[in-house]
C-alpha cells in the first residue's frame, strides 16, 4: 500500500469517532468486511495496530492519536464534508435518481423506496432501468446513480455494499392436479418449468447449483423477465423457481401457491452497487443511505420456505 487516498482517512476518522467497524458501515458507504480489509492494509502501511479492541470499543492507539491532527488537517483541505452534504435537500430537490434494478427489485423494493421518497423527497423523480451486462459499465458513464441486486462480475471502480441474503422458492398454480401443499425431489424433476434467462442475475447460477444436489429441472419455457412468470404459473401446470420474496408476492392474489424446495438450493447476496466517481456526490450519498438503512438484512422470508441448509 505505498499510497493513502481520502477514504482510508475517512475510514480512520469514522473509526475513532464511532467506536466501531459496524457503526461507520453507513457514514463510509463500505461494508463491514471491505473496512476490515482496509483496516488491514493500513496498519501494515503504518507498521501499528491503530486500533485496539476494549470494553469501549475500538479504541485508538497512541500513534495513532498522534496522527489525527494532520489527518483532520488533510480532510478539511480535501473534503469538505459537511457543506457537499448541505448541497443536497432531500425535502426540496428535483433531481432525478437512476435506479438499475432487477425484475425482483421492481417488485419487492421499489414500491417501498417509492413510499419513502413520497416523504422524505417527495419533489424527486425515479426512472427504474432493467439491469443487464453492460451495468458497470452504466454506472462509470453516470448513466445509473445506483444499481441493486446480484452482479457476478463488475469492472474495477465500482463501490459495493451488501444489503440483505435472498432464498428461493418454487411456484406453482393454486389447483395444480399433481402438486398440493409441498413438493418432493421427484416431482422437482418430473414436472416442467418456466424459468428466467438472465446471465447478469443471481438467477443465472440457480441450475447449476441444483444439478450439484442431482437436480436437472424440465424446462419448457424460457423468459427474459420475472414480471411474467406469476401469470404464466397461474394459468398453466408450469411450475417455476423464483426468490423467495417474489414468491410470497405472487402468493398475495390467491391464484399461486408457494412451495419450500425439497433439496438444498442456492443463495445470494443483495447488494447495492455505485461507482467511485459518484462515491462523494452528495446525492448518490443520500440514496445510498436510503437504500442502506431501509433495506439492510430485510427479514427473510418465512423459514418454512426456506431450506435449513441452504448452498
């Protein structure tokens, strides 16, 4: 680590202020395992613990106390912390948001995030984009303010912060002639499937994880949205394979009953993703926070559909 940028003193001044690692998650916009690794580069950098575990917290090492000065000194000529922040009102701006969201993040998140922004923000605009490869690339261009959900491979420049852990579920229609109630190993492959044709998705890794466990699923019909998928179950024998959370909303008309899945099946991380560009911007900063403290570790769907073991 031969250089310092600002974050890595904004991680030691959020640090000594907080106590803790957790308690600076939102002010820094990292999660709590990027700030440990940071931690970890910077004090092999100073050769010092910086911070040591007490009954109060993290507590700062003399040498480090011996650094604040020059570290306030850099910040107050590098960041002006508090006037970017008084740059962005939240209550009166107009200012339009870009949101990159999965099909499921339209429909499980966005209406929440709607209900908030009618608020907090109630002057801003929301334009929802379909997230698809070309999101890091979206994101540097300021093309998006902000992307959530699952991205397997993002080019270096791009923030990440986990949001919550998402399960899946099966589906199937209300009155299904071989299906009621719950679902075994046998019929998870004898039946046949409509599924979602999303490389850029969690969803995308869903098969080979169940081929793992000795699973090959029947599919009849591939989609390119989940926004289809409720209908095309309600009305036919399909079953389909979805996150658990859009399951329970496709349960909510009646037509649709929700299935625990009989073997071992995948899960993944929701995250929110920015770029470094945009990482001071102080309304990107409002967002984030947004979507960090409404969405952080959002309850899981009920257990009962949840495998007790999941990959």
């Amino acid at each position: 680590m031969a250089n310092l940028d600002v974050s890595d003193l904004l991680i030691l001044k959020e640090i000594y202020k907080t106590r803790g690692i957790s308690s600076s998650v939102g002010p820094i916009g990292l999660s709590q395992p990027a700030i440990s690794v940071r931690l970890g580069h910077l004090r092999r950098h100073f050769g010092d613990a910086l911070f040591v575990r007490t009954s109060a917290g993290m507590m700062p090492t003399p040498y480090l106390e011996s650094l604040l000065p020059g570290i306030d000194e850099a910040l107050t000529l590098l960041v002006r912390n508090k006037a970017r922040h008084e740059d962005f009102d939240a209550a009166t701006s107009t200012r339009t948001f870009r949101l990159g969201l999965t099909n499921v993040a339209q429909m499980a998140l966005l209406p929440q995030l709607l209900a908030l922004f009618e608020e907090k923000a109630p002057q801003l605009n929301v334009e929802s984009v379909d997230l698809d490869q070309e999101v890091g690339h979206m994101l540097e261009a300021g093309e998006l303010d902000v992307a959530v959900g699952f991205a397997a491979d993002l080019h270096t420049g791009i923030y990440q912060q986990r949001l919550f852990t998402e399960h899946y579920a099966c589906v199937a229609r209300v009155d299904h002639p071989r299906v009621q109630g719950q679902l075994t190993k046998a019929q998870l492959m004898s039946e046949e499937y409509v599924a979602l044709e999303a490389p850029a998705t969690g969803y995308s890794l869903l098969d080979k994880e169940l081929e793992k466990q000795g699973v090959r699923r029947r599919i009849k019909v591939k989609v390119s949205s989940f926004l289809g998928i409720g209908q095309s179950v309600s009305m036919t024998n399909l079953l389909a394979i979805v996150p658990a959370r859009l399951a329970q909303a496709l349960a909510f008309g009646g037509r649709v009953q929700v299935l625990k899945i009989p073997v071992a099946s995948p899960s993944y991380e929701v995250r929110q993703y920015w770029h470094e560009r945009f990482h001071r911007d102080p309304g990107n900063c409002w967002l984030r926070q947004i979507m960090f403290n409404t969405f952080l570790d959002m309850p899981d769907s009920p257990d009962s559909l949840i495998d007790s073991n999941p990959l």
